[in-house]
C-alpha cells in the first residue's frame, strides 16, 4: 500500500511507538461487546489492536485517503467507518455507552474536549493522547500555574488521571511537543451541580478573562465583594486560587439573588 504522508492541516503525528500502543490499549481495557470508537485513526496503529478485541469498532477520520486505506485493511469488516469532521459528529448517533479513545490532532483538542460535556451520561470513558501541556492543564489543581478555565470545565465532568507521558520520537514525523496519555471518567457532580450550566460556563470564562487581575476585577459586573464573602470568596484572590466548586457555588447563588431581586 502506498505511503501516506501526514497533512499539516489535519494535524497528523502517527504513533508509531509499539509499547506506547500496547500501554494505551491495556489503559483502554476493551472487552468485546465494549461500544469503542476511536478518533482520527490515521495508519491504523491502535486501531488493529482494539479491531482485535471488540466485535465492531467505530472510527472517525476526516483524511479521505486514510478512508480508503482503512477499507482496504484485512479487518476491514469489523470497522464502522464515519468519514468527516469529529467536531461536527454527533455521538448520540452511535447507540450505547461509549469508550472513546483517539489520538487528538492539537488544533481542535480544546473545541472537542469541551463538546464531550453533551454527551457525559453516555460515556464510559475516555482515553486520549493530547499535546503534553494540554494534558496538564486539564488536570491542574487549584492554585497551580497550569489551573484555568479548561481546568474546570472539563472536571465539572468528569475524573481525569495522566497516564502516560509520550516522547516526540515515538510519531512519524515527530511532534515538536511532548505528548501524554490522559483518563477522563465521567463524574457527574463531582463539584456540584450548576443550576444553569450555561451561567456557570460564562462566570468561568469572565473570571479567567485577564487571569493576573483578582476576581473582584474580572467579575465586578457580576457579583459584588459582599456576595462573593458570603460564599466563601476572597475578592482579593486571583481566579486560579478558586476553587472549581466555589465557582459552582457562586452561579448556583448568583442565580438566587437575581430570582429574589
């Protein structure tokens, strides 16, 4: 079969690194009548091993000669094909409750990441393979560098653990980033329940707007000193020192006032 050359404007690395295959699907755990689907495919590296284990896998791939690739594949019959853009896929369209795996293209990790929130109560997991620093954002904790907005959003969902860092030379052609291995297992309510998520998700994104200014400043159109103090606030920390249930907390409140005013 002739050789593929990765597209830039894909995003395309291909693992080529056989122990960070082997450690990626003993992570994933497939057993056979698992509903799995993975993410850009690419050259098939951990897609023959997942192939192996579940009666059917679902792939999504957007590369049209990588499509045709996969059709050509002696386990071709075991694959459902969904050739076209994952950020436009709807995943309610696979029944049953999914494990996810994928080796995400770093242009539209963020966009994806946050769109899995839509679909939490139908995922068992989710396995991914992320640019290094992404990975560590996701997972910070509070008071960190590394803490922010997708920090929140993405564990108001769920319950994330690095598994494996991943080296440049492990791809073809190699990255010139580290990459790592992340968990995400969905854990509704894990930092409360937003009344109103949609509330919730834009204080998030107000509070980290200027993230060197205290949350008195990047929320003073939303929540007066007084209010914040009430919830257990200090309107002088900066954003990162919050808590992610605090912000909960404060949307959940902010919502009683306005309903009271």
């Amino acid at each position: 079969m002739k050789e593929h050359r990765a597209r830039k404007r894909f995003g395309q690395n291909f693992l080529q690194d056989k122990a960070v295959i082997q450690d990626i699907v003993r992570a994933v755990r497939p057993q056979f009548e698992d509903t799995v689907i993975e993410i850009g495919p690419g050259l098939a590296a951990i897609t023959e091993p997942l192939a192996a284990s579940v009666k059917q896998l679902h792939v999504i791939e957007i590369d049209r000669d990588i499509v045709a690739r996969l059709r050509h594949l002696p386990f071709a019959s075991k694959l459902v094909i969904h050739e076209g853009d994952v950020l436009q896929f709807d995943f309610n369209s696979i029944a049953g409750r999914k494990k996810i795996v994928g080796n995400l293209p770093y242009n539209i990790s963020t966009p994806l990441l946050f769109r899995f929130g839509e679909y939490v109560d139908d995922i068992i997991d989710m396995h991914f393979m992320l640019q290094k620093e992404v990975v560590e954002r996701m997972v910070a904790a509070t008071g960190t560098n590394d803490y922010g907005r997708l920090s929140i959003m993405l564990q108001y969902f769920f319950d994330m653990e690095c598994l494996i860092d991943v080296p440049p030379e492990s791809f073809k052609p190699a990255p010139k980033v580290d990459s790592a291995v992340v968990r995400m297992i969905p854990q509704k309510g894990r930092i409360g329940i937003a009344r109103d998520f949609a509330h919730f998700a834009a204080l998030v994104k107000q509070a980290f707007q200027q993230r060197r200014k205290t949350i008195h400043n990047n929320l003073k159109d939303w929540a007066d000193d007084a209010v914040m103090i009430e919830v257990g606030i200090d309107p002088g920390d900066r954003p990162e020192r919050i808590a992610p249930e605090m912000y909960v907390t404060l949307s959940n409140h902010l919502l009683d006032v306005a309903a009271s005013a």
